[in-house]
C-alpha cells in the first residue's frame, strides 16, 4: 500500500508534555571554597491514541483502536565543595567532594480493541474485544553517588590528577549494589624545562601523560534485574497462589549476586606541537579490560524459566594505537586550510 494512504487510515497520534528546571544555590564562605548545592527535576507526560479504519480494504473491515500514557518523573540533586588555591605562584591545587542522588519514577498502560465496523466509531469502547494490554504500575530507580577527585598542577610543568567515585544503584542486589572506581592521571610537560630551550623554535609543545582507572557500567539493564519475576501467562514452573495459578519468569532466588561491570583502562600517551603549534599530534598507547560483562544468556531447554538471564559473563580485552595528527596549512584573514 502506498504509505500516505496507510497512515491516513492507521493513525497514531502522540503528545507529550515536558517539564524540565533546575535550579541551585552557590556561597563561597571563605576564599577560593566554594559549596554548591543543586537540584533538578524532569517530568514527562505522554499519552498516544491509534486508529485502524474498518472500511480501509486492507484492514479486511475489522477496526481498531487503542489508547496508551505514561507520567515519568526524574529528581537529582547534586551537592559538590571546592576549593582551589596557588601556593606561591607555582603550585595550583584543586579539591573537590561531592554527592549526587537520582530518584526516578515511571508509571503507564496501554490498550488495543479491535472489531470496531464503523469509522466514526472506532475509539476503544467501539470495540468487542481487547487484543492487547500492558499495565506498568510502577517502575522505579534509585541512584545515589559520593566521589572526590584532586588535581595539582606545578610551574604548569607536572601535572597529577587522583578521583574515586562510590556508586550505588537499585538495578542490583544488595550483595553486590554499591561499587568502587578509582583513577589517576600523571603528566610531565617536557617543553617547559631549561633544557628544552635550544629545541623551542621548532618544537613548541612536548608532553608525556599516563593514566590508569576504573569505570562502572550499569546503563542498559532493567529495573528489578535481580528480582524473581512471575507471570500468569504458561511459559514456566506452575505455583498455585491463593487458588490462582501462576508461572515462573525467572526463579526466586534470581541473582542476588548481580554486579557492576567494570572497565580497568590504561593509557599512555605523548602530545607535541610544532611550528608555533601550526602541526599538533597526539599519540595513544591504551589496554583495556572489561570484566563481569552484564548480558542476557539463553536458558537451558526445559527449565521452564525465561528463554534469557542476565548475567556477569566473560571478560573482554582491547588494545591498540590511536594517532591524530592536526595541521593548519594555511591560515590568515581572509581564508584557512585545515588537514
């Protein structure tokens, strides 16, 4: 069918309305500390209605209808001190603690009839039979984080950089819910010693760095991941509970040992520029590991659970090379040539 004429006679209609503010305080009570408090919210309201014209040949003179909504509310606050000072000119030192909290909200439902016969009647109630529904009464999400990071800068020569974050989210069981990633970062600008200072003309910028650190991961997975979920739909273990029937989707006794997956990454690297900086260049030696990877694993046949478990599987390992190399070719006031 031509598509035009396919969404003239099925259509769906969506709205949404959005709401998003934020709003923060700020006071510096002493010299170069400042304390930061903010806090923000993110509502959505969006509902849909969909249409299915009986008399469009294509739909066979059967109608349908259907209505959905949904209200998601997402609160954060975040709390951060910093203080930063220089110590005689030479020495730059930068602290900074902080907390953040996320507490997120969802609810919604959605409902198809079909058997509607007639196009000025075809909204849910017209019809004779409900075919599909879905019923989210709530599901909820909470994060909460605390992490400090500090960063020292000498005579704009060595440069150390240390943070630790702790992460704690309701997407895994109590056994394993908070994780720890720290990280640090060193590096030695070489362009800024005496003894550079025959090459300068031609090598204006010189710098070596190295880091090492680990990061959590946690995006991607469902909430209630480690909980026991049932079903009254035929597809696992039967249990009769107050004389009703109901199945398994996944055991009792899920995964309470569901952990964050972490990423250990190590990085060596070496920044020059050349020419007054007209030809930079950067280059990166880097290994990572990515251990307890989160992912779905097929069920063995006949355990009567859900066909996929999400689980802390296998590891993965990357390295390898990156170059990036920046040349300002031609530059001045009326045009540029950038490679």
């Amino acid at each position: 069918q031509n598509p035009l004429e396919w969404m003239e006679n099925n259509r769906q209609l969506n709205k949404k309305y959005k709401v998003l503010t934020t709003v923060f305080a700020e006071i510096t009570p002493i010299e170069n500390l400042t304390i930061r408090s903010q806090f923000g919210a993110d509502f959505t309201n969006s509902t849909a209605f969909m249409q299915s014209m009986p008399s469009y040949a294509p739909n066979n003179g059967n109608g349908a209808a259907g209505r959905a909504a949904y209200n998601a509310l997402n609160l954060t606050v975040t709390n951060t001190i910093n203080y930063r000072t220089t110590i005689d000119g030479r020495h730059k030192l930068n602290f900074m603690l902080g907390q953040e909290g996320v507490d997120y909200r969802y609810e919604g439902f959605q409902l198809i009839t079909q058997g509607q016969n007639n196009d000025f009647l075809t909204n849910v109630s017209s019809g004779t039979r409900v075919t599909s529904w879905s019923d989210t009464t709530d599901s909820d999400y909470g994060f909460l984080s605390f992490f400090g990071r500090g960063e020292y800068n000498y005579d704009n020569r060595y440069f150390a950089e240390f943070s630790v974050r702790a992460d704690g989210s309701s997407r895994f069981g109590k056994n394993n819910r908070w994780g720890t990633f720290p990280s640090v970062a060193l590096a030695w600008r070489i362009s800024q010693e005496n003894f550079f200072e025959p090459l300068r003309d031609i090598v204006n910028d010189l710098k070596v760095r190295a880091s090492y650190g680990i990061t959590g991961q946690q995006d991607g997975i469902a909430n209630y991941s480690y909980m026991p979920v049932y079903t009254i739909s035929q597809d696992g273990a039967q249990y009769v509970f107050n004389g009703v029937p109901i199945y398994t989707y996944r055991p009792e006794k899920y995964n309470p040992d569901l952990k964050w997956e972490t990423t250990k990454a190590w990085n060596v690297g070496l920044d020059f520029g050349l020419i007054n900086n007209r030809i930079t260049a950067s280059f990166d030696y880097y290994k990572r590991t990515t251990e307890d990877l989160l992912a779905s694993v097929p069920c063995a046949a006949g355990t009567n659970f859900a066909k996929y478990i999400l689980s802390n599987v296998g590891n993965v390992d990357s390295e390898g090379f990156e170059l990036s190399i920046n040349a300002n070719i031609i530059e001045n006031k009326d045009w540029s040539w950038n490679v």
